[in-house]
C-alpha cells in the first residue's frame, strides 16, 4: 500500500500518469536494488533535486531509466546519480540572455 501511495505522489507531484510513475519508481528500485519501503525516499529524492535544480521529476525520471542499471554496476548511489542527471540537465538547458 506504501508503494502505491508513493507512485501516486510522485505521479501528482510530476504531472505524469500513473503507469508512468509506477515504471520510474521500478527503475530506481531495481536499478539500484533498493527495498520497496524506499518509494517515500525516491520520491523525495527526485521532488528535492528537481526543486533545486533546471529539472523536473519526469525528465530525470526518464534519464534514469536510461542509465540506472550502468551507474548502479560502478557503484553509484541513486542518490548522486539523480545529482549528476540534474547537472547535466542544467547546463544544457537554454540560458536567458
């Protein structure tokens, strides 16, 4: 049930669907093999970094998609893999002039 609640959160919080947060919160707990009592952890992870940062939960949620079983085979955290996907998302994203 925590689970649930927490995909439900995340997907409030990220303007996605359902479906598409349940497979975000999958890609976090298989890809860095975490317990499925981290959902409220996950979710607060990507709601900070995406506070903090030129990002937002959906794109570092489809980064990770992307990258999560590498970082997680060199021994990264999702923790600084999240850091690291919102850095390179700051500074590609456009600049004001």
């Amino acid at each position: 049930m925590e689970l649930t609640t927490e995909t439900l959160k995340m997907a409030r919080i990220a303007g996605m669907g359902y479906a598409e947060a349940a497979d975000a919160m999958t890609v976090a707990v298989r890809g860095f093999k975490l317990e499925m009592s981290e959902a409220q952890h996950i979710t607060d992870v990507y709601s900070e970094v995406a506070a903090i940062s030129a990002s937002d939960t959906q794109e570092l949620a489809t980064a990770m998609s992307k990258t999560a079983s590498s970082a997680a085979s060199v021994g990264m955290s999702f923790e600084n893999t999240t850091a690291m996907i919102a850095t390179m998302v700051n500074y590609s994203a456009p600049c004001a002039a």
